[in-house]
C-alpha cells in the first residue's frame, strides 16, 4: 500500500485534514518568526521591490501545477465513478438478457450473477479501500465465463442474446480490472515530492519580504499556508477514488442488487 494510501486509510479524514493544514501553518508562522528574530524588518524591506517580481513568478508557476494536478486528479477520480457505473450496468444487462435463454441456463446463471454482485458489494468494496480484490469475487467472475463459454445457442434470438451478454461480460472484466487498478495507483511519488517541495518553497519566500507590521505579515504568511494545505489535501482525497472519506461508494452495486 503506497504511503499517501495508507495515510488516507488509517488516519480519519478530519484528522488528517487538521494535521496538515496545522504543519504548513506551522512552519509558516514559526519560520517568519525565526527569520524576523535575526533578521530586522528594515533590512529585509530594501529587496522588497527584487523580491516581489520573483515571488509573484514563483507563485504563478506552482499555482499553474496545483491547478493542473487538482484538474487530473478531480478527472481521474470522475473516471473511476463512470466507469463504476458502467460496470453495474453491464451485470444488470448480463443478467436481464439471460431471459432470452433456456430455464435450465437461466437458473444456473442467475444466482452466480447475484453472488458476484454480493461479493462485490460486501466484500471486495472493503478490499478496494486497502487497494486489494476479493478472490471469491474473481472466481465467480471466472465462473460465469465458463457457463458463457460453454453454451451453444440455438436459435437466432439466443444468437442474438448470447452475443450481446458476452460483450457486455468483457465490459464487465475490463471495468472491474480498471477498478482494481484506480484503486491502487495513485500521483507519482516523484510529484507529490515537486507538490510539496514547492508549496514549502512558496511560503519559505514570504520570511524575506520586510513589514512593519509584523502581526499583518503572519497573518497573510498563515492564511497562503492554509491555502496550499487545503488544496494539496483535496488531490490527497481524490488520489484514491475508492479510499478515505471522500471515496467511491458501492451504491450503483447496490442499486442492481435487488434483481
């Protein structure tokens, strides 16, 4: 399980919201203070007009990344959700679309269909919050296939039928490995070391600009440090579509459960 997963699967939403927020305004407040201890005000006033112009730069540039990672992940994490959607509806086709063949297929179909939907629902929806899958879910899977695999329609109508269900249980394979797969990969190491390294930077940036007002400064310094907290913990939330408080649900499972 990668770091920032399990960060989201054993700390409780709020906590952890709290706990990083409160770490980028600590260092926020603590470093000016540090700075400010050794460094008077009006020294730091005279790079004012060379500090300015290089900081609006800098914030531009990480705001431009921020947005973009905050627009992938919110992508990745809507992507995720359709293609949840998508996947209980091909069992709801697959399963409607077996009215069209013998009793004897009907009533061998049917209740693995339904066994694989509880599975899914009570059991590997659990599994994919630690980025895992259910073996029982796998097999039943794998079950179906074999039933499909084995019959031989007879009449064109079933020919029909039959074709239509086997797309749809590609669908449903194709959508549930996807499933499996969101749940376990998340941002890149690599940029979440870029997105924290130059959220840090930025704030760094504001011990060097002199005001008078040192209560002013700290303030501002606090509530930017607030910001990029808030932002960089709404692309943890949505990192892992199926882990944390803010997470993919099983209700479109749910809702086809009752066949």
């Amino acid at each position: 399980m990668p770091f920032t997963q399990a960060l989201l699967y054993y700390v409780p939403t709020f906590v952890l919201g709290l706990i990083i927020v409160t770490v980028f305004i600590v260092i926020s407040v603590s470093g000016l203070l540090i700075v400010r201890q050794f460094v008077p005000h009006h020294r730091l006033k005279i790079h004012n007009d060379v500090a300015g112009p290089i900081f609006e730069t800098l914030g531009m540039t990480y705001a431009v990344l921020l947005a973009f990672v905050v627009v992938i992940a919110w992508q990745s994490f809507d992507k995720s959700d359709s293609n949840v959607q998508k996947e209980a509806n091909s069992i709801m086709d697959i399963y409607r679309d077996s009215t069209a063949f013998p009793k004897t297929f009907r009533d061998e179909i049917r209740p693995l269909i339904k066994e694989y939907t509880d599975a899914v629902i009570n059991e590997e929806w659990q599994m994919l919050a630690r980025g895992e899958q259910s073996q029982r879910a796998h097999e039943l899977l794998k079950k179906i296939w074999v039933m499909y695999s084995s019959y031989e329609p007879n009449t064109e109508n079933e020919k029909i039928f039959f074709a239509e269900s086997v797309h749809k249980l590609n669908e449903a394979g194709e959508l549930r490995r996807l499933r499996i797969m969101d749940s376990r990969t998340g941002i890149h190491p690599i940029l979440w070391f870029v997105l924290i390294v130059g959220g840090i930077t930025t704030i760094i940036f504001t011990f060097f600009f002199g005001t008078e007002n040192l209560t002013a400064q700290v303030m501002m310094a606090a509530m930017l440090a607030m910001v990029i907290a808030l932002i960089l913990f709404t692309v943890l939330l949505l990192d892992f579509p199926f882990t944390g408080g803010l997470n993919i649900t099983s209700d479109a499972f749910k809702q086809i459960a009752h066949f």
